[in-house]
C-alpha cells in the first residue's frame, strides 16, 4: 500500500469493501449521513472535556493519538462515500468553498490593521 493513496483509490476500495458484503442497500444518503454524524460525534467524544491546552496536546499520548487518528479515519470514511454515492468530487467542492469563503471573509487590508 501507498503511503499517501490518491481520494479516487481510496473511495474506490471503500465501495469495493461495501460490494463484497453486500452493504450498498445500507449505503444511502441518508444513512450514510447518519453514520458520518455518528463517527464525529466519536471524535468530539474524546475532546469533550479537554481544556484548550490539553486538546492541542491530544496526539501526544499514544492512546489517544490512536482513538483520534482512527476517529479521523472513519469520518473521513464515511464522508467520501457520501461523495461517491452523492457524485461529488470532494477535492473540487473544497476548492469551491474555499474560493467563496475568500470573496465573503477578504484578508483585511493595511488599513484594518
């Protein structure tokens, strides 16, 4: 395995994955929306009752680092194949919003600072 697969790859063995059990019945919108709510909440679960300080030293306990990196993957998971299902190119909706955001929030000029 690659030590940084391509998006496209990776969504593709996750649709692989769900094919060979037969869980595309289970893969809709709706669910998998649900799911992806489910898996952050996980991910907030952990930082819940950290204080800003401890929360930016989450990584450095390796049990932790590893509840949090696993936490990250699932979401991820389950937000691209929301995409896939959906038809959507995540990296281009990025780029998209990114592009708006920076109309809507413009950097503030010399005289704003």
């Amino acid at each position: 395995m690659t030590e940084h697969p391509d998006l496209a790859g990776l969504q593709r063995r996750l649709a692989d994955f769900a094919a060979v059990r037969n869980w595309q019945p289970y893969h809709t919108p709706k669910n998998l929306v649900a799911a992806l709510s489910v898996e952050a909440s996980e991910l907030v679960e952990i930082f819940q009752w950290l204080t800003p300080e401890e929360s930016a030293r989450v990584m450095d306990d390796p049990d932790t680092a590893h509840r949090v990196t696993d936490e990250v993957a699932d979401v991820l998971a389950y937000l691209l194949q929301v995409c896939e299902v959906l038809g959507i190119d995540p990296l281009a909706a990025l780029a998209a919003k990114i592009e708006r955001n920076e109309v809507r929030f413009p950097a503030p000029g010399p005289e704003d600072q």
